[in-house]
C-alpha cells in the first residue's frame, strides 16, 4: 500500500477578547432598569489566526497550497490532485466562548492510482481537464466493444468523495470513476462488477498470459535470479554472552516461508503488514495503527502467512491488546510512522514457520547502496492484492539522492528515508504498509567465507510509510528509518528479546 496520509487536524486557540458592560444599563423612567446593557460588547471580528496555533503546520500541504482570507481558510490542490478525506474550505467561528474551526477535519491532496487494465488488449489515452481533473478514456485495441459494459470507450475521472462511502474507500488515495454522476468505483478488486481489471474486448480470446514474477512493484519478487531473493535461513538469536548464533533450521529454508517474521494484520478491513521482533510485540505503521487504539479487538495479526486467500497450514492469528503509536507521529506529514503491536504471547520457539527479525542499534543505518529487501500482499503491477506473499529487492538511497527525487521536499531525515531506484519499476506499493524492509547483516567478528552467509541477521531496517506513485521513475518509496527508534521499542519488548551487538553496519 503507498502512502495512506491521514486527514489534516487543525488545531485551534481561543479568542482573547472579553465583552464589556453595557453604557446604558440602569437608566430610564418606570422600566425594569432601561435599556439592556450589551452583554459582550463589540468584539473584534475573528480570522483564521485566531484558530491557528501555528500558520505554518497548516500551509504546507503537499501537492497543493491552503489560503486564508479573514475569517476562512481553503484548500486548493495542484492540477491531476482532489482534496481527500476532509472539508476543502473550513471557517474560524465562536463557539463555547473561544474561536474554533467550523470543522476540524481539514482534507489533504492525493490522486489516483495508476488504473489497472489489460495494456495487451487495450488502450488509454489520458489527460487534464481545464478544472485540473484527470481523465482516461479507455477503448480495446480491437476496435470491439469493452466489456462487460458493452461500450466502444469508457471515460474515467480520477476524483474523491468526502465523507468516502465505502470502508474500501478509505484507503488514503482518490480513486477513478465512471458512470452517471461518476458514481462507479472502478479502481478497487473489491468492487467485483465494476472492477477494471476485469474487463475484456468482445471477440478477443487470446489467452491470458501468466505473468509469473515478472512484476515491478512490492508486490512482486525479482524474477532475475536467485541473487534477488532475500537470502534464506535468517535468524536473529544471540546467546547470554551476546555472541551470535548459526541457526538450525532444517528443512524450512524453501522459499514459500523465507519471511518467518511478517505478519499479515487486518486492521478491521484494512490491510497492513508487520514485523515480529519478540514473543510479544510486532511492529508495524502509524498510519496503519490510527483509529484503533481504543479497538485493539478489531486488529487480527497473522503470522505464518504465505496465501492470502487460504489458510496455511502453520499459521497463527492473534487479536491485539494494544497498540502503542509513536508519541509524536504527524499524520500529515506522516512523520515518526511507527506503531507497536501487543499481543498475546506466542511460543515463537514452537512455530515452526515463525520468528522474530532483529531491531538496529539506536542509530545506525545501513550505507548507501547497501541492497535489502521488502515484502507484502499489497497491491501488484496488475491492481489486484496478491495472492501469495511477494517480495522485491531494493537499494538503499542516500538523504541526498532522495532530495533530488519527487518525494524530496517531503522527506524528513533521521525519521524517514528513500529505497529503489531513479528508474522506478521496483517498489512497495497499496496494502504493503507497516510491513518489513528486511538487510541481511553479517555480525560483526563474524569469520569472513561461505560460512558468513549462514549466519546472516535478518535487521528490520524500514518500515513501509508512503510514496507517491507504485515504481514510479524518480518517485522512490519511503520507509520509517527503524534505528532512530530502537530505543523507544526496546522500552516496549520483553526483557530477553534479541539484539544485534553494536556496529552491525560496519563503519
């Protein structure tokens, strides 16, 4: 899943002003007292700065810009973006002695998805309305009709509805619409009847073509050879003295469940991933966790998991008991996106198919360069959530070789960092949220040969945060940078959880 931001909270302070007595109160021949004294006097006419603490923190909205004129403040996104998940225009008014914002539920900026259709058999011609709206038409290379609507084109706007009308909705992105009053949602697998990439050309029966691993997003696994697969047989263990061990893991090295640590969490219907580090404790996004800390019994956390759709034979799920948000994760900004999980203990040492990655030391991260890799169900090239557990290898990128990239005004060093490459075509992507960015460590003192290979420690180095496209060339995706909050996890584990011994990135 790619960026799922969360709906911008205006805060407010209250006005200053206090009323006055009234001049004439007590005057007048035979009355009640005369003429009733004004209770509050004049007092000044609000603007928006009265309900802003900080005009800063509101205007910086990505994609678009917010402004403000006496008593009201409006969003006004860029050309192919629509104001999601909140109010585009809000104003400061009195209410319970102060000054609040009418609604405090202020929208963001976001766009479309990519439309998932059968590019063999079909073709899409997009462009930008004079209202700055994204439109697609879509038509079969054939020059048959589309089905199953039964059209020769299909006109498509990219477009996003406040309050969402669906559950599926709410997934942080505008989505694309047809039909009278573009009321059709046509981008979500969910939506089955209405649904893009299900729709053919009339009289074309070409078979469709398997497309095995050969997808570029999050979704995917590298299908250039084994050396893009994460290596196998990982495990984080030490023992008392802090010395690591080689793992003996007989016979479970097949890579179907190479990724024994990610959980698959649905957060009621939303989809995220997660990582365990101990018995008890998984981590996953900020963004994923909002909303839900108050309903840890709608969070459903599996581990063990491989086919999405079917159940494994060792797969385990757990109901949470808490979620724990990073104490200064920005939803706007999507800042310190980090959560802790809590759930029942889980015997790890008796899942066979399960167990914990290790946390870096408290600020260390690995070099630029350095290849690790990501995984997740999250939506695949074809728009659809994958059926089996994918995975991709990734780059490391420096702070400032993301600066130079789309997502480099939004980058917060020291929280967040950038994975990929310039070129695009590898990513996480819709759904991967909250799940792992995995590098394969060799310990420090560990002896040089083959031998170094078997005694890998897997390090959950990122956490899948947001993006602003799924592979896109020069949009990179944004992982939270684990190791500035190893301490603040570590404060949440178990006491006898594992850990890497310092330096473990070399110098």
């Amino acid at each position: 899943m790619k960026i799922l931001q969360g709906l911008v909270l205006v805060s407010a302070v209250l006005a200053q002003g206090k009323g006055g007595k009234g001049k004439n109160a007590g005057k007048g021949k035979g009355g009640r007292g005369g003429r009733k004294g004004n209770r509050g006097g004049r007092s000044t006419p609000l603007t928006y700065k009265n309900c802003q603490s900080t005009l800063k923190e509101v205007n910086q909205v990505p994609n678009g810009k917010v402004l403000c004129r006496g008593d009201t403040c409006q969003l006004k996104c860029n050309r192919d973006y629509d104001v999601y998940g909140g109010a585009q225009k809000i104003k400061c008014v009195r209410r319970g002695g102060g000054a609040v914002w009418n609604s405090k539920d202020f929208g963001s900026c976001q766009t479309c998805m990519q439309l998932p259709i059968d590019q063999d058999s079909m073709q899409m011609t997009c462009s930008t309305t004079t209202a700055g709206t994204r439109k697609c038409i879509i038509s079969c290379n054939n020059k048959q009709a589309l089905m199953p609507m039964s059209n020769d084109k299909v006109v498509a706007i990219c477009k996003c509805d406040h309050p969402v009308k669906s559950r599926e909705e709410a997934d942080g992105f505008c989505h694309w619409r047809i039909g009278a009053g573009m009321k059709k949602i046509i981008d979500i697998p969910a939506f089955k009847n209405d649904y893009s990439g299900n729709w053919y050309c009339k009289n074309d029966h070409k078979e469709q073509r398997e497309t095995g691993l050969e997808v570029s997003d999050l979704g995917a696994v590298s299908s250039t050879g084994s050396t893009d697969r994460i290596p196998q047989d990982m495990v984080c263990k030490e023992d008392s003295k802090g010395n690591f061990q080689q793992r003996i893991y007989g016979g479970k090295d097949v890579v179907p469940y190479s990724w024994p640590w990610i959980v698959n969490i649905a957060f009621d219907n939303f989809l995220c991933g997660g990582t365990i580090v101990d018995d008890e404790t998984i981590i996953s996004a900020a963004h994923c966790c909002d909303g839900f800390q108050r309903k840890p019994d709608k969070v459903k956390c599996t581990i063990s998991d491989h086919y999405f759709h079917q159940k494994d034979p060792h797969e385990y799920t757990y109901t949470a008991k808490e979620l724990i948000i990073h104490p200064e994760y920005s939803r706007r900004q999507i800042k310190n996106d980090i959560c802790i999980i809590k759930v029942p203990f889980m015997k790890l040492n008796q899942k066979p198919l399960a167990a914990p990655a290790c946390l870096p030391p408290q600020g260390e991260h690995p070099p630029p360069g350095t290849k690790c890799w990501v995984a997740g169900w999250g939506q695949t090239e074809s728009g659809s959530v994958a059926e089996q557990l994918q995975e991709v290898d990734l780059d490391i990128m420096s702070d400032q070789q993301c600066a130079n990239t789309m997502n480099g005004q939004y980058l917060v060093k020291d929280a967040m960092f950038c994975a990929g490459s310039k070129g695009g075509g590898k990513d996480a992507c819709q759904g991967d949220s909250g799940g792992p960015m995995i590098c394969g460590i060799v310990p420090p003192g560990a002896k040089k040969g083959h031998a170094s290979e078997e005694i890998r420690q897997p390090v959950l180095v990122g956490v899948t945060s947001w993006g602003i496209k799924c592979g896109a060339p020069n949009a990179p995706g944004v992982w939270t940078k684990v190791s500035t909050y190893t301490n603040w996890i570590r404060e949440h584990m178990m006491q006898t959880s594992p850990n890497p011994s310092r330096g473990a990135f070399g110098g």
